[in-house]
C-alpha cells in the first residue's frame, strides 16, 4: 500500500520540512560536505564533457562543484527555497 507521500510525492512533506531554513543549510550545513563531493567528482571521473544529474541537489553544492570541473548538470529537489 502506498503512503500519502508516496502518492504525493516528497516535495509536500520534505520540502516544507528542508526549506524552512533554507539559507542556514545553504550557508552552514552544505559547506561541510564539500571534501566529499570533491572527492565523488574525482573518484567518478567527472569532468569537461560530462552529464550530472543530481536528484536531491539540496542547495546545490555538489552540482557547483561538477560545473567547476566543466561537467553539464541539472540538480532536483523537493524544497523550492533550496533550490531558490
């Protein structure tokens, strides 16, 4: 049996709930994770003339980091103010 959400989708549920600080994960919570996404950007051989696709992008850190490296990426998620 499927859940409202599933129904739904997540933006109802999980974007209220990750948008609501929106700018302090953006500023404080997402930077921390910048070693890791370096090091995914490296171990999966993204680079100039690469497609990324990053489904759940939060405020966007990992895609700006594949752009830096000239990859094409697109980044999903369900908070529109993440996104924003």
């Amino acid at each position: 049996m499927a859940t409202t959400e599933t129904r739904q989708g997540s933006a109802a549920l999980q974007g209220e709930l990750w948008g609501a600080r929106a700018r302090d994960y953006a500023d404080l919570q997402e930077p921390q994770g910048r070693p890791l996404f370096a090091k995914g950007i490296r171990l999966a051989d993204i680079h100039s003339g690469t497609a990324v696709l990053d489904v759940g992008c939060g405020a966007g850190g990992f895609c700006r980091l594949a752009a830096e490296v000239g990859a094409t990426v697109a980044g999903i998620d369900a908070a529109a103010p993440l996104i924003e």
